[in-house]
C-alpha cells in the first residue's frame, strides 16, 4: 500500500494510527518472527513530546547460543540497504545517560520507534528525541526507526542525520523526489546505520532489526501498515486520503 501524505492533516490523527501500528507490528513479530525467549512490547510514553516505543526484550540467557533457541531466526548476513554508513567512534552526548526501568520479562535488545510530528515540532523536542536515540545505542540497544514526515527547518536533511551527526559527521543527500527515512542502527564494536529513503506513493520495504551484533530480523512494514490502514475507520482513511478535514454538519436544513 502506498505511503499516505500524513502531513495534510491534523497531528492527532496520525497519533491513532501510530499506535495502532505499533500494537500490529509487535503482534507480528511475536507470530514466530522473534527467536524464542524475545518479546515485543509496546511501552507508551508520556507527554506530548514522547511517542510510544516498540521494545525487544529478552528472557534468554545473554551466554546462550541463537542456535539453541526456537521461533524465529537471526540473519547474520548483512541487510541490503539504498545507503550503508559503519564506524568504529564512540557516542558522545551532553546529556548523562538515561536511567531506565526495566520490563520484568528481562533486558531490552532493540527498540522500534515510529516517529510523530510532536518529536519535531521545535528544537528541543528534536534533541529529545536524538539525544534518546543516543542513549539506547550507547547502551548497546539497536534501534529502528520509521520517519513518514518530511525534514524541517530543525533536521534539514532528515532524522538519520540529526543522530548520525552525534556519532560522525558525514554528508547526506535525499535521493531525488525521496524525503522520508527508515533506517536500522546496529551498535556494538561496529556501528551501522542502513538507510532505506522512501516516498508518498512508494510501498514500505522489509526493514532490519538487529537482536544481536551482526543478527538481525526483517520487520514487515508493508503488511502491518496495511493491515493497521484496513483496519481504520472509513471516516477516517476518507480524510486521509482526501487531506482535509470533513465539514461539520450543523444540523441546518
């Protein structure tokens, strides 16, 4: 299904599907798609700055073999990618690191983040959101993140490079006529940034999510956002699809 223009319309209405995609792809990755022992969740987060996070946690063993396991298998052959940027630097950032409650099913291994309009509204929303980022790969969590909105004047040339820039600066271009972003972060002794620049109209490809350094898993983005878009209201993928607002009936004669 081809990418809505999520921009034509009202914040709070891509908030309800955010969710509701969110809560669809956990459920496809908890369908066999995770080996056994990994669980995904969705954490809800508050305040208007803070969307809801899709985490990968485990019960497993960390000194436990992914041969042992069963479910879903980890691909160790590296993801293929329109862009591919690796590094050996080290995080910095000037914030201290985050303190953060564990789930009680175990450690979190990977984090699934479906960006929303609030996480780019102003500056400091945006360093929220880069700074958290950050902060889960320094901590060794790999995390993939979904940007259905064009850049703004805060992340010019799009979300990647807002966070790529705190591990190494390097320079970014959208393809022509591609100015959304899914990309995969792998942390580890090597970092890797797979970049997938996509467009309204353009059908979501499969994108990595890595469980261990170097293991890594497909997301079904297409399925699940078609999935999620069926099961909206027609009211609702009416006004989506139209980028407007339906009028108000008043009750006039």
């Amino acid at each position: 299904m081809p990418i809505h223009d999520w921009t034509r319309i009202p914040a709070g209405l891509f908030h309800h599907f955010h969710q509701d995609w969110s809560i669809e792809i956990a459920r496809e990755l908890n369908r066999g798609r995770l080996p056994k022992g990994l669980s995904a969740l969705v954490e809800q987060r508050s305040g208007p700055r803070e969307s809801d996070v899709l985490t990968v946690e485990s019960t497993r063993d960390p000194g436990r073999r992914e041969s042992d396991s069963e479910g879903g298998v980890a691909t160790a052959a590296p993801p293929t990618t329109r862009i591919v940027r690796r590094t050996t630097k080290e995080i910095y950032a000037g914030r201290a690191n985050r303190i953060v409650v564990r789930h009680h099913l175990g450690r979190i291994v990977a984090v699934v983040e479906i960006v929303s309009p609030g996480n780019k509204v102003s500056r400091a929303a945006l360093r929220d959101f880069v700074e958290k980022t950050i902060d889960f790969l320094r901590a060794g969590i790999h995390v993939l993140i979904v940007d259905l909105f064009p850049p703004t004047p805060r992340d010019p040339y799009g979300i990647h490079k807002a966070i790529w820039d705190e591990i190494e600066e390097e320079e970014f271009a959208f393809p022509e006529g591609k100015d959304r972003i899914l990309v995969s972060y792998e942390t580890g002794g090597l970092r890797a940034a797979y970049v997938e620049p996509v467009a309204v109209g353009d059908d979501l490809p499969d994108m990595p999510l890595f469980l261990t350094n170097a293991g890594h898993i497909l997301v079904p983005l297409e399925p699940t956002y078609r999935a999620t878009w069926d099961a909206s209201p027609e009211e609702f993928r009416r006004t989506v699809e139209i980028g407007e607002m339906p009028e108000l009936d008043d009750g006039s004669p």
